[in-house]
C-alpha cells in the first residue's frame, strides 16, 4: 500500500515538471530545433547550413529557427506552432512564386 501511494506521488511528480517544461517552452524549442534540422537537411541538404539557435517570437506565437550558411548569410524559418511546433510555415528560401 505505501509503494503504491509513493509511486503515486513520483508519478505526479513528474507529470508536473513535464507540462511545466512543456508549457515554459523548454520542450516545444527542443521538438522545434529537431524539425527544424530535419526540415533543412531534407530539403536544403546541398545548401550547408548550420542551425545557429530557436527564437521565440511573442507577435507570431511561433519559433523562428535560425540558420546560416558558409557565406554567414542568415535563414530564419518559421515554425508553428508554440507548443508543437513541428510545421514549417515559413521557408525563405522557397518562397512562394
């Protein structure tokens, strides 16, 4: 019966330090740097560039994962959303025609 309330607690324990790293944005930047990569070694892959760090932006409620090339010229792409933020919204290298 102790054991069962204990692994309770711990149980409870962490899903709160979870949703409180998840809700700081401490996760979400993590899950948006990886799409991020991905996203650019996919369809990028040629261009060489370097993932350089994950801003938060409060006006678009979105990650802007920034890159650079060899040449120090910076790509900033959108990515949505702010708790999952998995999409790229914005590509400023195919941009649309």
């Amino acid at each position: 019966m102790r054991d069962t309330k204990l692994k309770k607690k711990i149980a409870v324990t962490i899903g709160i330090l979870i949703l409180g790293l998840w809700v700081g944005g401490i996760i979400p930047q993590q899950i948006g740097k990886m799409a991020a990569i991905n996203y650019v070694e996919k369809n990028h892959g040629n261009m060489g560039l370097t993932f350089m760090r994950m801003e938060f932006s409060s006006v678009h409620g979105d990650y802007f994962a920034v890159f650079q090339d060899s040449d120090e010229i910076v790509y900033s792409f959108l990515i949505t959303s702010k708790y999952l933020p998995i999409t790229v919204l914005y590509d400023p290298i195919n941009l649309p025609e």
